[in-house]
C-alpha cells in the first residue's frame, strides 16, 4: 500500500480511543501495519476491526504501559506478527478527576497517573529501542505529550506528568541520535475524547467556553493530534527529533493583544 508508513509497522498505545483509534486509523490508511494496544483489549479489538474494513492489516493486543514486561511483550508481539518495527507512538495516558484541586490529590492518583504517563512512555521508549537496535538502527518514536507540559493548564499533578514527558522527549532525543532514532513529542489541548470522562467538554457551555481559550476558536479533534503525529513518526519528519509539537490552536502561543 502506498502512503507516508508505506512498509513500516507500527505500535499503538492507547489505540482502542481517541486519538489512539484515530492514530491507528489514520497510520493504517497510510500503508503502516499496525499494533493497537490497550488496557481495553475490547476497544482495541474493534479498532483493529475497524482498521481491517476499511483495508488495512491490524492486530490487537493488551497491554497496561505502567507494566514493562507487558509492553517488552507487545513488541515481541508486534514483531511476531509483522516482521519488525518502525515506529511506536507512546500516546496511553490518564488523568485525575477534572478540576480536582491540588490537596485533594490522593497518593493513589499521583502514583497511578506516574505509572502510566511517565513510566508508561519510558516503558515504551525503552523497548522500541531495543527492538530498533535489533534491527540495526533508525526508527520514530513519538509520544502524546499535552499543552499542559508546556503551560500551566488543568490538574497540577497531569501537568507535572507530561511536564516529565516533555523533558524526556529532549533528553532521549540526544541520546539516541548518533543511532538515528528520532523522539517526537505532540502536545494537544483539550479534545472531545472519552478523557477525563470529557469534563472539559461535556456540555455545549463547557465546550464554547473552552473552545474561547484557543487562539483558532475551537477545541482541537483527536484526528488532528494524529495527524501531527504521522508527520513526526513518517520520513517527513526525517531531519526533526526532540520536538514537544504544540497540536492546541494557538493556546501556547500567548494571548492576543486588544479585545476579541
Ligand atoms: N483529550 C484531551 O483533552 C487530551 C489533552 C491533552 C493530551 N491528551 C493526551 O492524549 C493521550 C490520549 O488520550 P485520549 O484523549 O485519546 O483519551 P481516551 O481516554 O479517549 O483514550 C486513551 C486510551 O488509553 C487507554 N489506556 C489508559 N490507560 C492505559 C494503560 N495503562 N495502558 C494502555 N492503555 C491505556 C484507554 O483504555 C483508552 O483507550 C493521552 O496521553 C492524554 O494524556 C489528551
């Protein structure tokens, strides 16, 4: 199949929602094979499904990203079936209850919410490069990180988490390069996903008014954040590595100046 991951295969975390199945949808069509992983082995199972009507070659596998032995088993997985592997899109991640003030955040929620969203994208990063180094080098990694690892945005404790996210991304960009490993961050701002329970949008107020927030006028779609992540992990991006992607309509940009 032709298309920008034409020939390459593909690791999916979080790929039985939002911008996960939209990743996985959008990677498929572009010629990738692709491992749809999830905590949710059903979604994943219907993203795969899903993948496979529209004429694509997917697997579903299970996996919580917190355990490094279930995602060193997703690779092997991903390799069993498919020969190798190109790309691994760290996009799982959880947040606390929308709102939730600071004090009320419970040690359960703090090591959870580090678990997945920080060691969870260590887990997957550590992986793929062993696997890339297997194959002699090269290989995208990306990662959803948020616009709240770039500003102040939403929960502390979600914030401090992709804030590690962001530094890594840098930090393992460096240390990887001389192999030809790229590591990409994009960084969304709040989407109608099922997140959070979807909080920040679950009401055609909530949605207006955080749709005010962002420079463009609107909230961004999880279709859009995988799209950015297809330019990072495809060879278009061949020459870019330790990127954090604002994907936010211009909410990190700043304010504007004057009256809108
Ligand atoms: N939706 C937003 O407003 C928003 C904003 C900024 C960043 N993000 C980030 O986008 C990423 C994707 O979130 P989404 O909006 O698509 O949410 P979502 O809840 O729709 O999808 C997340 C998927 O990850 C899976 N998952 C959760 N924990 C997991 C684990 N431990 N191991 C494997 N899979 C797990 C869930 O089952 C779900 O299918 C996350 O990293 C999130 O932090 C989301």
């Amino acid at each position: 199949m032709a298309g920008l991951l034409a020939g390459k295969v593909a690791i999916v975390t979080g790929g039985g929602s939002g911008v996960g199945r939209a990743a996985c949808l959008l990677f498929a069509a572009q010629g990738a094979r692709v491992a749809a992983a999830d905590i949710d082995l059903d979604a994943a199972e219907q993203t795969a499904q899903e993948v496979a009507r529209r004429g694509g070659e997917a697997i579903a596998v299970a996996c919580d990203v917190a355990d490094a032995a279930a995602v060193e088993s997703l690779v092997a997985r991903t390799v069993e079936a498919f020969g190798r592997l190109d790309v691994m899109y760290n996009n799982a991640g959880i947040t606390t209850r929308a709102g939730q003030p600071f004090l009320e955040a419970s040690d359960d929620d703090l090591y959870r919410l580090t678990a997945v969203n920080v060691a969870g994208v260590i887990h997957g990063c550590q992986s793929a490069i062993r696997q890339f180094r297997r194959q002699g080098g090269g290989g995208a990694i990306v990662i959803t990180g948020s616009v709240a690892g770039l500003i102040g945005f939403g929960g502390v404790v979600y914030g401090a988490s992709k804030g590690a996210v962001t530094s890594l991304v840098r930090t393992l960009a460096l240390e990887v390069a001389p192999e030809g490993i790229r590591v990409n961050a994009v960084c969304p701002a709040a989407m109608p996903t099922r997140f959070g329970g979807g909080a920040l949008l679950d009401s055609p107020e909530a949605r207006a008014h955080t749709a005010r927030l962002h420079p463009l006028g609107r909230v961004v779609e999880p279709e859009e954040c995988a799209a950015a992540a297809l330019f990072l992990a495809s060879d278009l991006a061949s020459a870019i590595t330790g990127v954090n992607l604002p994907v936010d309509g211009g909410l990190s940009a700043g304010r504007p100046l004057g009256a809108r």
